[in-house]
C-alpha cells in the first residue's frame, strides 16, 4: 500500500525539495501533518510500520490540483444544491483530480492507494460548523464521484494551527481544546493561531521545527480530542477497514 498527499504549504503536509508540482518519497520532506496522517495510520493498521519512513509516499501540490482540471468524460452525480455554497466547488474538484491521480497510481503500482486531501478550512469565527460541514462533504463528495474508495478528508477546523496548537499550548497540553475550532482563521485578525502558536514554541515554529516535533511523538495524534480532526480519523479507519477487513467480515 501506499500513500498519496496532497496539501498547500510546507508547513502543513510538507514539500518537494527541489521545489517541483509532484514528487515521490525520494524528495518529499514530509510536514507536520504527513506524520500524524503517518502515525494515525500506523494507529488504525496496529502495528508498527510508517509508510514515511519505508519511501512509500507520493506528493502532488495545490497548484497541480488546481491547474489540472477533473479530465473530460467523466459523468459525476451532481450534488451541489442551490443552497449549497459555492466555494466547496474547490475542495470538491480537488479531491476529483488527487482521486484520478490516485486510480493512475495504482494501475502504474498495481498497488493499493490512500490518498489524503489536506487542505484549511479557515472562515471567521462566526461562520459557524455548517461551513467546514459542506466542505468537508464536498470533499468525499469528490472521491466517490470518481469512484475512488480511499480518500481521505484531512480538514481542520479552522487551521493547522488549532491541531498543532492543541498539542503545545504551554497551559494544558490536550485539554479543553475545541475552544481552539471556534477562533478565526485570518492570520491577520486579533491573536491569530499562528501567532499563538509561535508564542507557545518561543517563535521556533518553524515548518521543519513543527515537523521534528511531529515525528517524535511530542504532537500526538491520538491524544488530540478535537470535532475536525476525530472526523478525519474515523474516515481513515474506515479507508483502512476497506483495505484490509477483517477476517469475519
């Protein structure tokens, strides 16, 4: 099995160095988010073996999603209503293009592929669950449009930041975190969370410091009780129970 990614910075799921639009582990330099997807799947498979660490990861970038329409031909149910907001036709047709990407994969591995959309929520902080809701679907929408089985939504509400903030606030690491899912994500409005998070790391927040304090377990994935990231793990169990059910099943 193997790991398809896809997020929008370096200080999320990671990069390509040399800077590139898709790479495969040989160049990848995972971000803090690739390890807790790495360390939450190592969760759900119970035992140890990191998909990271063992090359068994692909990258594609937001730019390549975005350049790269859903290709032609393809005959998706329409689900967005006339209520729906617009904006989740974005997150929607990304998890179409990582979905074909995916199935391309796996015919090119004759292997199984996960693959994780990461992207942030943001909003306001008064836009309230409805929003990250309807993106959230828009993006599983997606994959099963394509008929793909094993995406992934890695949302959080509103950013990586409340996740990671979670995990190193000085007061209380892992404790009453969900006030975190209600701030606002502009990084440009009054205390944003990436300002606390720097403050809680003594501005060593660094995309490469985040992610060494992701692989070595200082973040923990499992300990973090949080709406938007308990949606992503359940959908990985149950990406993971479809790869391999059990032996009653």
């Amino acid at each position: 099995m193997h790991l398809l990614l896809s997020g929008e910075g370096v200080s999320d799921i990671g990069g390509c160095y040399p800077a590139s639009e898709q790479c495969q582990a040989q160049t990848f330099q995972p971000g803090p988010m690739a390890w807790m997807v790495d360390h939450w799947l190592e969760h759900c498979q119970d035992y140890e073996f990191s998909y990271l660490e063992n090359g068994l990861v692909h990258f594609v970038s937001k730019s390549y999603l975005v350049k790269n329409k859903p290709q032609v031909g393809k005959r998706p149910k329409l689900r967005r209503g006339k209520k729906d907001r617009g904006e989740t036709s974005f997150f929607y047709n990304n998890a179409r293009v990582l979905a074909q990407k995916a199935m391309a994969l796996e015919n090119e591995l004759n292997d199984t592929v996960i693959a994780v959309l990461f992207r942030d929520a943001d909003g306001t902080a008064s836009a309230g669950r409805g929003e990250w809701k309807a993106k959230y679907k828009s993006i599983l929408n997606g994959f099963a449009d394509e008929g793909f089985e094993y995406g992934v939504a890695m949302l959080p509400k509103p950013k990586s930041e409340a996740w990671l903030l979670c995990a190193l606030k000085p007061e209380s690491p892992y404790q009453h975190c969900g006030r975190l899912e209600l701030e606002s994500g502009n990084d440009r409005g009054k205390n944003p969370l990436k300002d606390q998070l720097s403050d809680a790391l003594n501005s060593n927040s660094s995309a490469e410091e985040l992610a060494e304090l992701a692989q070595n377990r200082v973040i923990r994935v499992e300990d973090i009780e949080m709406i938007s990231l308990h949606a992503f793990k359940e959908r990985m169990e149950e990406v993971v129970r479809l790869v391999n059910p059990p032996c009653n099943s």
